[in-house]
C-alpha cells in the first residue's frame, strides 16, 4: 500500500462519515437492501423515489426515514431532496 504526500492511509476516511444519507433508487431491490442497512446507523436517512406507488416498502424505515417522491432530474426535486443536509 502507498502513502499519499498528506501522510494518511488511502483506506482510511479523513472524517467521520455525515448522520445524514441520501439514497436515490431507494424503491429498487439495491435501494430498499441499501436502507436496511443505514437505518439505525444515521440520525437521518431521506430516500427518492419515482412515485407515490413505490413508497410502501420504505415505511420499514421508522422514524429516522423520510421518503421524497420525484424524478432525481428535475432540479425542484433534487431541492427538496438536499434540503437542511449537512455537506
């Protein structure tokens, strides 16, 4: 393994990872796995889906999930999506 110029590990993050998470696809058998494991593990986890219709699934989440329904194409949507998440 090298070491970058910084002196710190490849492998190793350089901060703390974020309490919030965004998953896109989050209605798709890779989306709804992908939940599964982040809840319980962030203070919040929003998810986008592409309709109401696909929503169901996601109540497994609990409290910490939220479920924002749209196309990820649409900037009104990706706003809605990123809002009050910390960068």
């Amino acid at each position: 393994m090298t070491t970058p110029p910084d002196g710190r590990r490849a492998d190793v993050p350089a901060s703390e990872p974020s309490r919030h998470v965004v998953v896109t696809g989050a209605s798709g058998w890779l989306g709804q796995n992908l939940l599964r494991a982040l809840v319980g593990r962030r203070d919040r986890v929003r998810c986008l889906v592409p309709s109401d219709g696909d929503t169901a699934p996601l109540a497994l989440l609990g409290p910490e999930g939220e479920v924002v329904v749209g196309d990820g194409r649409d900037p009104a949507t990706a706003d809605r999506l990123f809002d009050a998440v910390p960068a």
